[in-house]
C-alpha cells in the first residue's frame, strides 16, 4: 500500500494520478484515511501487459509402459508489464495462472492435459512441472496459458504415440488371370497405442496421417508397386488401408506404416504370379571342353502377371525360380550345379546347370517358382562330343597295295567332355556316319563308308579304306543329330614321288630377262607304282628349288611351290640371271620332306661380250724379254636377252690368239703365242683375264677370241690390232772386203726381227 498525502478542500479530496506498478492482481483495494478514520475502495483489477513463455513446453512421446507423455518438467510463464519488465509483486494466491490444451486441426478434450494445470502466482511467474497429454497423438498441439484475461499460447509441439500396431494384417495373395494387381487386403488395419497399449482414442488430426509404404526382405521394391490410398488421416487413433500390389512378386514383402517417425512393419505376405514363361532355352547342348557335364546354357524364364506383362519389379534373393531336367519316355537324368536363382526385374536366367551322363533328342525343362508355379520347356538334345578311336597321324603304302585301311579298330565314341565314354543314353533313330574331307573341306574319296548305331557309346566302322590318295591334312567328319564333328588332320604319305617329265636344257632367247626350263611334271605314286588319282591339293604341297654343281641355288624365277593335281604337280620352270652347265631341279614333298632330283641340264647366255679396257691398243710393241703384257685385265660377260650381266653365270672361257685375215688360230711354232692363263671361269658373270701376254709373234690382223666351254659354245671376237717388233737387226751383212760380190750372188742373206732383249 502506497500512501499518498493530499489536502482536503471543501471536505473532498481528489486523487488524480494513483498508479500500480509491479504488480498484478484481481483483489486489489485502495484504502483513504483522514485522521482516525478510514474507508475502503471496491477491489478492483490490474492485469499485466501480456504473458510471457520463458521456457516452452517440449515435444511429447508416449514411453514404455506410460500412458501419458510429459511435456517438460519447468514449463515457465511469467507476468510482464507494458515496458516487458516481471511483475515481480504478482504473488496473490487467489490470483491463479490456469493451463490449459489446443490443437490445430483437430479437436482435443481438455481432459487430455493431465497435472496441476492451475498454479498461484509467485513473484510474478509460475512453473508448471507435470503437464501431460493422455489419450492423444498428433503434431499441431498447444498449450495455453491465462492470467485472468489475459493468454499466451505456447510453441507447437507433438505429441507421438509409443507404437503403431498392425491389427489386422495383409494376406498373401495371387494375380488373377487378366488382372495386373493383386490384392493384399482392404481393411488392413493400424492403430496408434501409448506405452501401456492404450488406443489413442483422441487422433483425429486432419493434418496427421499414416502413411505407407511396401518392404521387401532380400529385395528391391518400387514404392509405385503399392496400389491404393496410401496416405490416410487416424480417425479415433486407427486407419484402415485397402491395398493391392502391381509389378511384384515373391514371398518376403512387408508393409511400413509410419505415423510422424513412429513405425510399424506387418508380417510377411507372398504374392504370387499368375504364370511363368520360359522365353529362352537350349535346342542342343553339349558336354563342355574338360568337363563331364553338358551346360544347358541361358535358360530364361519370367514370372508375369494375369494380364501377361513380366513382373519387373520381382527380384528378391530369397524367391528362387529352380529349373528340373525331363525326359520323354525315360527317367530324368541329373543337374549339376546352379538350377535355382533369384528373378532379377522378373526374369530368370539360369545359366550355370548341367546334364551329366546322358546324351539324345528328347528332353525338356520344368521351371518352378515358389512352389505352385511350373512351366516346361520345347524339348531339346543332348549332344555328346565325338572321338575318333585309333585314328592315325599318318598313314603310308604298303608294297602292292594302291589304298589305305583305316583299320579294324577305328571308329567313333560318343563321351563327355573330359573324353569319358557315354555307354548309356542315345536314341536308336540318331544314326552316326563318316566321311573324307581333304583340309578346305572339299569331300574326298571313302570306301566302305557306314552308317551304323552307337553300342555302348561305340560305333564302329571296319573295313573301311581311302583308295589311291595322298594328302597332308584330311580328315573324317562325323554326323550325328545332325551336328558334324571333324577329326583333326591327318597325312597319306606318297609311296615314292618321281620325275615323269623332266627339266630341259635352254638358253636366253633374245629380248627375254628368264629362260625357260619347260614344264616339268612330278607323279605321286601308291604301293602299285600307279599314281594316286584321288591326291589333290590346292594348297602349295610340292616346293621346287634349283641345284647348281650340287650346290643350291635361288635363280628360280617365279612362284616355286605347286599344288598337286589327281596325283601329279606340273611347274613351268624358268631361270633368271643365271648360266651354267650342270643344273639340276629338286621337287620336295614338303609335309613329309620327300624329294626327288631331276636329271641335269645347262642353261647358255644369250651372248658373251669383251669388255675392253680404254688402253686395249691398236698396235703393241714388243718391248720385253718375255714378250708382250697387255695393258689392263680383259673382261668377258654372260648377258641375258636384254644384254644385262648375268651376275650369277659361271661358264668356264678359253681365250685364243686369231688371224684376222682366216680367222685361223695364231701359231708360231710349237708354242701357243698367247700366254698367261687363258681359261678363266665367270664368277659373277664375269671371266677377267689378267695375265694374258704375247710371244714369238709379230704383225698386222691379230685378235683376241673368247669362247664358252659348252655345246653349242658361245664366242665374241675382239676387233683387230697388229704386234710390232721391238727392232730389226742386220744378222748377216752383205758382201765385206775382199769378197767377191758376184761369186756370192744368189746367196741369201737374213735380217732379224728382234724382241726386246735382241
């Protein structure tokens, strides 16, 4: 109580400016005293400016075993005037701050909010330390809070339930034929529960719903694959949901149903395909290389719904589609290996299954998917690998004898592919056949050729031959099922190989660089000596090379291997840049290395010709003892038509002085005037005479000729050139002193022609 002091005029006193501050309250009085005696106003009320929320209500979920959920501990409200200040004085305790609920959206009972909802001011605020929600679920709440007129409104806040529960749950279920849903349920019940498992009776938030979505253990689902309202509004704290499935199928699928974080997931539900296709499987299958299973490859099969559309979406690890081997009129044989998978976007693909131990025409697969769903395949074979038995690398002649046996033991087996005999299986309607093929395919000549069954996975062929053959990689082809299977390659080996028509002696023609040796033909004989009429080979068999003086020699021109035609290789063999007189051609056999020599031949130059050097005189004086030296080596060269040199001749040629005049040899006496060495063999074409000297001769019409040692021989001639004498001498003078010149008249008398040394 504030006192205030003011004189009273004409018995009235007037109060003109009585204020409250720090405080409020709705039992306030004032009291006026004058002297002894005083008097009391009515009580009257002074409300703060506003309320104020120092410390918000919290979020709310219910906890295990509670059935309300606390909003805080220290909810605070305090007074304020108009200058924001806490009416520190608002203590009255008839004065209370009341708490009451709201919610956005929806209705709530004030019965929800259980605690002390009504507190006595003190000192200007008030704690709230046990307000809860009871009953309730949703996100849109508020608590408000009243000082006689005047309210505030707290923060929203949630309230959570402690659990969902699915009541009722979604069933299994199967795509109907023409239908592309399948239903799981259209009253699929959830209800929203506090801790102790109470209904949230109170949820009825337009603005909090459930919503669900579909689960799949050990797969992938499309939230797309869940057909229906998805997104429901509680209603008395439950939802129902009417629900189909589209694209899915397997047996692990669950729903989540969530309500603002809280969660709840239903029990596992199948859903079943309408069918099952098979869209990819084998036609004919065989035993893998090193394995003794035959692997059925990519067998497709894909889970589709009523409407036949493949259900994309099914690709759970947990949901295998298994794939069993059938037989028409006998008993399956085993798989091996992978014959189950997971569907991956609705399809199957088992690629990892095997047939072991069987073999022929008449089998299916039988696809199942989760149990009540099967589906066979079109029938398809089996078909074993072929193995040629005792089949040779080679076969030879025998004397006497123009065909080859194949033998009493060869034939064919039926096995896996680690080369296991299949003894059981076939079909006696599969019949197995050989034939003879030379390398490129091209059908080679069989005798005996049969047609027979397999017996205990063996069918054999005696008695069968290969007539007048020879070839370096033939093989056998075997049918069976239709499928060919060839053996490797395999030689017939000549009896003997000879020269029918042999190389000729030749010569360069005029104009032309290669002379030709003829067409030379080589035959390919059996055991009788007859040529084997069926050898054919387009391939280059027969190699041809050139020996010269038994040495080899690469002046062959063109191709020089051949192929062999019904027994006989024919090769036009021509020469290039090369002479001689003892060649001879081999012919060889190459996959065997036979060979055969012809007999020998020569090969002439067209022409041989002087190179003579620049100092090669006209006239030569003798002017030593020994006679004379010609100036520079003299050289002879082998040319071709073209004249060029034939840098690989070697002829021998002979060197001879001749009289111009006859063309007779020079001679003088018992000597040879020409001395030095005058044969000479041509080595790269060429014969240089280095050596080559005069003697014993003098005069006009000499040359030099050069001729080859062959028949016909080839010869070039020098043009002419004269011998001088070194000097004249007087050997015996005429007449002297004293002589009678008359009495020796008719005496001879000589002059002598000496070289250099007189």
């Amino acid at each position: 109580m504030v006192k205030k002091n003011i004189k009273a005029t004409s018995g009235v006193t007037t109060f003109t400016d009585l204020s409250v501050s720090n405080d409020a309250s709705s039992q306030l009085y004032l009291r006026f005293t004058f002297l002894t005696v005083t008097v009391d106003s009515s009580e009257f009320t002074v409300r703060p400016n506003h309320l104020h929320i120092s410390q918000q209500p919290s979020h709310a979920q219910y906890g295990n075993s509670a059935s309300s959920a606390s909003f805080g501990n220290s909810i605070t409200v305090r007074v304020r005037d108009g200058a924001n200040n806490v009416l520190a004085a608002a203590d009255n305790t008839g004065n209370m701050m009341a708490a009451t609920i709201l919610e956005t959206g929806g209705s709530v009972s004030q019965n929800a909010l259980l605690g002390t909802k009504s507190l006595a001011m003190s000192s200007g605020s008030r704690v709230f330390t046990d307000l809860a929600a009871q009953g309730e679920a949703g996100t849109q709440f508020k608590l408000r809070f009243t000082f006689d007129t005047v309210t505030v409104d707290s923060n929203t806040v949630r309230v959570l339930p402690y659990a969902l529960s699915v009541t009722t749950q979604p069933s299994n279920s199967q795509y109907a034929a023409a239908a592309s849903t399948a239903s799981i349920g259209s009253a699929i019940a959830v209800e929203l529960q506090d801790g102790a498992g109470n209904k949230l009776t109170g949820s009825d938030n337009s603005g909090n719903n459930v919503v669900v979505t579909p689960l799949e253990v050990g797969g992938n689902i499309d939230p797309s694959s869940l057909v229906g309202d998805v997104d429901r509004t509680v209603t008395a704290g439950a939802v129902e949901f009417s629900l189909s499935i589209q694209q899915e199928a397997g047996s692990h699928f669950k729903l989540q149903f969530a309500y603002e974080g809280v969660t709840v997931q239903s029990n596992e539900f199948a859903i079943r395909p309408a069918s099952i296709t098979i869209s990819s499987s084998p036609s004919l299958i065989e035993y893998a290389n090193g394995h003794s299973s035959a692997p059925l490859g990519s067998v497709v099969c894909l889970v589709r719904d009523g409407a036949s559309n493949v259900l994309s979406g099914s690709d759970n690890s947990n949901d295998l589609m298994s794939i069993a081997l059938l037989e028409t009129g006998g008993n399956p044989s085993e798989l091996v290996g992978v014959n189950a998978v997971a569907t991956n976007s609705g399809s199957a693909n088992i690629s990892f299954a095997s047939v072991v131990g069987d073999f022929g025409t008449l089998f299916s697969l039988r696809s199942s998917f989760m149990s009540s769903v099967s589906q066979d395949s079109n029938t398809f074979s089996i078909k074993p690998h072929i193995a040629f038995v005792n089949l040779q690398l080679s076969y030879s002649y025998s004397t006497g004898f123009s065909f080859i046996p194949l033998g009493s033991s060869f034939g064919v087996e039926a096995t896996d592919g680690l080369g296991n005999r299949l003894t059981f299986g076939g079909n006696s309607a599969n019949i197995v056949s050989i034939g003879l093929h030379e390398a490129n395919g091209t059908a080679a000549s069989l005798q005996n050729v049969i047609n027979t069954e397999f017996e205990n996975g063996f069918a054999a062929f005696p008695g069968t031959t290969i007539p007048s053959e020879v070839s370096s990689a033939l093989f056998i082809r075997s049918t069976f099922m239709s499928v060919t299977t060839d053996s490797s390659f395999f030689a017939i080996v000549p009896y003997a190989i000879q020269f029918a028509q042999q190389p000729v002696s030749t010569s360069f023609s005029s104009g032309q660089s290669v002379a030709s040796l003829g067409t030379t033909k080589v035959h390919f004989l059996t055991g009788t000596g007859s040529v084997a009429v069926f050898a054919d080979s387009s391939n280059l068999a027969v190699s041809y090379s050139l020996k010269k003086m038994g040495n080899s020699s690469t002046s062959l021109s063109g191709q020089t291997t051949t192929g062999i035609l019904a027994g006989i290789s024919t090769y036009a063999a021509s020469i290039t840049d090369d002479a001689g007189t003892v060649f001879s051609l081999v012919a060889q056999y190459l996959p065997t290395g036979q060979s055969v020599e012809s007999t020998t031949f020569q090969v002439l130059p067209f022409a041989i010709q002087i190179l003579l050097p620049s100092t090669f005189p006209a006239a030569m004086k003798v002017d030593s003892a020994s006679g004379e030296e010609f100036p520079d080596a003299i050289s002879v060269e082998m040319q071709d038509g073209n004249g060029a040199q034939l840098t690989k001749a070697t002829i021998d040629i002979v060197a001879e002085l001749m009289l111009a005049s006859n063309g007779a040899t020079a001679c003088c006496g018992a000597s040879n005037p020409l001395q030095g060495t005058r044969t000479i063999t041509s080595i790269g074409g060429t014969a240089v005479f280095q050596d080559l000297s005069l003697t014993q001769v003098v005069g006009q019409g000499y040359t030099l000729k050069f001729s080859t040692v062959t028949s016909p021989a080839l010869t070039v001639t020098s043009s002419a050139f004269e011998i001088l004498p070194y000097s004249l001498i007087v050997t015996q003078q005429p007449g002297g002193a004293g002589v009678d010149i008359d009495a020796i008249k008719g005496t001879s008398h000589s002059v002598g022609i000496g070289d250099g040394v007189g």
